[in-house]
C-alpha cells in the first residue's frame, strides 16, 4: 500500500519533467523552449552563423552529397517527414527533416537536413538563431524548469583563454577558402566574394 501510495505521489513529478524535456512523438519534436516541428510545417531559415555564411547547426544529410549550407540563407522548408530523434544534452542531440526546400530566388528542390534543433533555435554563445521561431521560444522561461534544476547553484564561469594569433590566421584563412570555393561554383558573385573575404579579414 504505502508502495502504491509513493508511486501515486512521483507521477505528478515524472508527468512535470516529461513535458519540460525534448521528445519526439506522434511525428512531432517537442523541444525545451516549447517550440514544436512537425509534417506539413513550414520552417524559416535565419542566415549561417560561421564567419562565411554556413550554417553551424543545420547541415546537409550525407545523402545529398553537399555541404554548402550557405544557399540555405533566408530559405524556407516545408516539412514531409521527421526520423532520427536523438538528444543527449544540447550540444549532442539532432532530428533529421526531409522536405521541400524554397530558395531566397524561388527556386525550389527535395531536401535532406540534420538540425541540432537546441542549438539552432537558441544560439550558441551570443550567436543569433538559424532557425526562426516566435519571439517566446527562444528563451526557456525559469518557471517551466523542474524546482530540482532550479535550485542548482550557477557554475562560475572560467576565464577563457583568447586563440593564439596563429590560430586565428588559420581559422580566418580556411573560411576565405570555402567563400572562394562557393564563388568558383557560382554560388557567389565576385562582389559578393570580395566583400564576404574583406570582412573576415577585418576581424583578425
């Protein structure tokens, strides 16, 4: 009895932290902001948040053998099918989207992608959102959190070390390839390549 009587006592608890957690069913991601993917949807596509213009959250399934997530600038994608729930934490978790993408020029084609959705609907250090959602998705609010998480102390945060300058060469140097990579294809005008490179090398 006293068994049955705990048991009856924890389901409100476990019913509390099943809708606050992201999970996947009846063909829809639920995910910790309360934002929900689903088929027959239309998802709006923000700009790539890397230095180049690609998409950091938001890549091309192996499938459609491309990476250049740069032309899913400002896209929209209708939903047909949702597969491949995963989720760990925020920074390992990903739901695979096939549909029908619409360009920023109109064109229109099958797609295949794979969206680490946390990421891509919250940003990621101070970065904007790839994914558009409504204005009071973005931010968690504190009172749909379990009291458990609420109550856990803020973890200091440690200084970060800056990135050596060679580094910094480096990384500033493999982005103006891949923008020279997309105006040799045609995906960039030469304009636009030179004014895309010119930032990048104003940030070292």
């Amino acid at each position: 009895m006293k068994k049955l009587l705990f048991i009856l006592l924890l389901l409100p608890l476990l019913s509390t932290a099943q809708n606050w957690l992201p999970r996947f069913e009846n063909d829809t991601l639920f995910t910790s902001s309360g934002y929900k993917i689903y088929k027959g949807q239309t998802l709006y596509l923000a700009n790539g948040t890397s230095a180049a213009g690609y998409f950091n959250f938001i890549k091309f399934h192996i499938n459609m053998a491309k990476n250049n997530t740069y032309i899913l600038q400002n896209s929209t994608i209708l939903v047909k099918n949702l597969k491949g729930y995963k989720y760990s934490s925020p920074d390992n978790n990903s739901i695979r989207i096939l549909g029908t993408v619409t360009y920023k020029d109109g064109k229109k084609e099958e797609t295949d992608i794979v969206m680490n959705f946390e990421r891509a609907i919250e940003g990621f250090t101070g970065q904007p959102s790839e994914l558009t959602v409504p204005e009071e998705f973005k931010i968690k609010p504190i009172g749909n959190l379990p009291a458990a998480i609420k109550e856990q102390p803020v973890p200091v945060e440690t200084k970060k070390q800056a990135a050596p300058d060679d580094l910094k060469k480096l990384l500033v140097a493999d982005e103006i390839k891949k923008l020279f990579d997309l105006y040799k294809s045609g995906a960039l005008t030469k304009e636009e390549y030179e004014a895309q490179k010119k930032k990048l090398l104003e940030r070292q």
